[in-house]
C-alpha cells in the first residue's frame, strides 16, 4: 500500500479538470521482458508502520459500478476528527436524503454510529469496523452485527492511501520511488468520477500528463470550447498538467498550492482551483502500480494478511472491472468479477453466441490461471499473450488485463474486505 505523507498548506475551492486525450483506447504496449525476481528498493512502510499527517482525508469505496460510500474526515494528532459522508448509496436509495418515516432510515441511524465510533479515536481504530456489532446498536429490526460496515471502512483506507486532500500544516515531500512506465488513477467523489489522469514516470520524473475524465457539476470540462463559460478553468487546468511536464515526481505536492503558478484567467483565480483532486487522482494511480510498464517489472514480494479482498478500475467515467478474491498464506484464490463493463457491455451478463462473449471467456482463463498461485504471478498479466488462448480472432495478447491488475492491486491497497 502506498502511503505517502503528503505537504505543505492550502485553502483549495471550485473545479475540475482537462487537456487533450482521446478517450479511444490506446493499443496495448509490447509485452514487457521477463520480470525480475529481486524485491523492489523502497518499498512503502506496511500499514501497521504508517504514520498519517495532520489534515483533511477522502475516499470512496465502489462496487457493482455503482459508488457507495464516499467519506471525508480530518486526522489530528494520530486521531480521527470530523468524519462525514459526503456520499451514502446503497440498492437505489440515497441514505442522505432519508427522514425518520423512511423503512431504511435506522441504516443512516448506524452508519452515523459508526463515524461516531471512530470520533476521537486512533487511526487504527478503523479496524473496529470489521466487528460493527461490538458497537452499534440494533435499531428497528436491524442488527449491527449485520452493517456492512466493511464498505466504510474500505473508504476509510482509501482516503488515507490517496494521502491528504487538504494539509493541516506543511508535512514531508518524501515521496519514494515507483518504476518506469504508465500510470492511471481516479478522482470521484458525491456519486461520479470527476477527474481520471494518465501520466508516465521515467527516473522519477513526470510527463504525457492528460485528463481522461474531465467532470464535475454536470459539466465534462475536456468538451469545452473557447466560448464557454467554465473554459477558463479547463485552460488553468491544462496550466496545471503543463507545469508537471518534465518535473521531479514530488513537484506533485505543488498542487496544494496552485496559485502558486496557475494563472488567474477570466475572473477565476488560480488558487481556486481544485488541484488537490489532480493530487488525489495522480496518488491513485501510484497506489494501484504501473498500468503499462516501460520495461521490466520488479516483483515487490510483499505479503498481506489472510481474508477476502474487494477492489475496482474505474475509467472514463465508470467502473469497468470489480473484482473479489481470496488470499491464504499470500496465494491468490477464487478471483471472481462483481464487474466486467467496456464500452457500454456488461460482459458478465453474455451468452455464447454474443460477438464479445470470446473476451468474457479469457477474462475467465486470468481467473483460473491465477488461482492458486503466489500473488506475485499478477505480474504475469503483463503479458497476458503468454497465459490467454487466442479465442474467434480475439487475442490474448491485446486483452486488457492491466485494468485487472489494477483493481487487483486496489483491493490489496484497501486491506482485508
């Protein structure tokens, strides 16, 4: 899990993002070389060993393509403070809205049990959560050891991986090393992604910066023209992706600051805009790995604790790959798809004679091909030509597993499901 202590100061208000690239789907790169076998260099400290600085957090948890839970609380001192939810969604119904009279309503009651709970405690009390029916009460029928407070708890985790939305005080810019190659991370928050970023590392240092999603008050800011109302915000948005290019990876902390060098354009000063979403989205993509390698991959060797994990790659908008699986002794079983959505496709829901039923049946070989095995053959999915059966003129080689590796690597990030 990259948990990365984030810096300096801020006061950030307003929206979202753009600058050119194609929402087409860019061809799989070559397949990688041979992965190395020797543990990566500084490796991020295991979650027991984190230490989360003063400020503001958000995260989301997303499942069945649908995002659930959207969570905002501040740290202070090792201690939670302030939490909210900013997003409650569950089976149709927005639990926010809920008033006394509503047959779910005692839900909203024990889900604001559960920020309560965690009030003024440890960090590490988020684990509480696993256990909601130690703490929360039964209310109308329903029971808290029912909650499915492992879905908040999954937020939790990925507020604080995504580091801070909005420091408290300034904090380090150490930010460690990651491999050379493509990333791709996700900003979403009150139901919709706002901001998806791609960008390329080379020695540690950033370019190709672009915004794949663009989103934010019903407004997709990269179809905008000139004329427009909000266009100033997409140029000072492209300002920002223009000021990475080329840049050390910890000029990423910038973006706490952005008046700093966005210019005020049109009435809309420059340190109003919300980079910290740019910030959020960017420490996704580091958190989830590479997406596209540039040259070998180093194979971390890191292990994670026994249970059931639940992750997801977003993109473009929506979710396109949910996955679930189970690790034992870090071996990696029973990998299945809560969602399997391209281009409009659910591929879950195909029958053999549908046209892209031939890509359900190698995503379901990634499955069987992984079960089993060390956690480390992920990296395998690298070069999904070498383990997919090319099936009526699809081939295996141009399978999109890396967006499996993504969501595979997300749900590691969030810890134990």
């Amino acid at each position: 899990m990259k948990k990365v202590l984030l810096g300096m100061v801020l006061v950030l208000a307003l929206s979202i993002v753009l600058t050119g690239c194609s929402e087409t789907e860019e061809a799989p790169a070559a397949a990688p070389a041979e992965p190395q076998a020797e543990p990566a260099e500084e490796l991020p400290p295991e979650p027991d060993d984190a230490v989360y600085a003063d400020g503001r957090y958000r995260g989301i948890f997303e499942d069945s393509g649908v995002q659930q839970v959207s969570i905002q609380f501040d740290v202070r001192d090792g201690e939670f403070a302030n939490l909210s939810y900013r997003y409650l969604f569950y089976g149709g119904e927005d639990y926010r809205r809920m008033n006394e009279s509503h047959q779910y309503y005692p839900v909203v009651l024990q889900h604001q049990q559960l920020i309560e709970h965690l009030e003024g405690k440890p960090v590490e009390a988020k684990d509480d959560l696993y256990a909601p029916g130690d703490f929360i009460e039964d209310v109308d029928g329903f029971s808290g050891a029912t909650m499915r407070a492992n879905k908040v708890l999954s937020a939790v985790n990925d507020g604080l991986n995504r580091g801070l939305y909005t420091p408290a005080g300034e904090v380090s810019r150490n930010i460690g090393s990651y491999p050379d190659g493509r990333y791709r991370g996700v900003y979403a928050d009150s139901g919709y992604q706002q901001i998806s970023i791609q960008f390329q590392l080379t020695d540690q240092t950033i370019s190709n910066v672009a915004y794949r999603r663009l989103f934010y008050g019903g407004e997709d800011y990269r179809r905008m023209s000139e004329g427009d109302q909000y266009y100033p915000v997409l140029v000072q948005h492209q300002q920002a992706a223009q000021y990475l290019e080329g840049q050390p990876l910890e000029t990423i902390f910038d973006l706490y600051e952005p008046g700093s060098f966005l210019d005020d354009v049109d009435g809309f000063s420059g340190a109003t805009v919300r980079a910290n979403k740019i910030f959020s989205a960017m420490m996704d993509g580091l958190n989830r790995g590479l997406y596209t390698p540039a040259e070998e991959t180093v194979r971390t060797g890191r292990t994670y604790p026994d249970g059931r994990y639940r992750g997801t790659y977003a993109d473009s908008g929506y979710q396109q790959v949910g996955v679930q699986f189970y690790l034992e002794d870090n071996h990696i079983s029973r990998l299945t798809y809560r969602v399997l959505n391209y281009g409009g496709e659910d591929y879950r829901r195909m029958s053999e004679g549908d046209q892209y039923y031939p890509v359900l049946v190698q995503h379901q070989q990634i499955a069987e091909y992984l079960d089993g095995e060390p956690l480390d053959a992920v990296y395998d999915l690298y070069a999904p030509g070498d383990i997919i059966e090319d099936i009526d003129g699809f081939t295996g080689a141009t399978v999109r597993a890396n967006k499996v590796i993504s969501a595979i690597q997300d749900g590691l990030n969030r810890g134990i499901y």
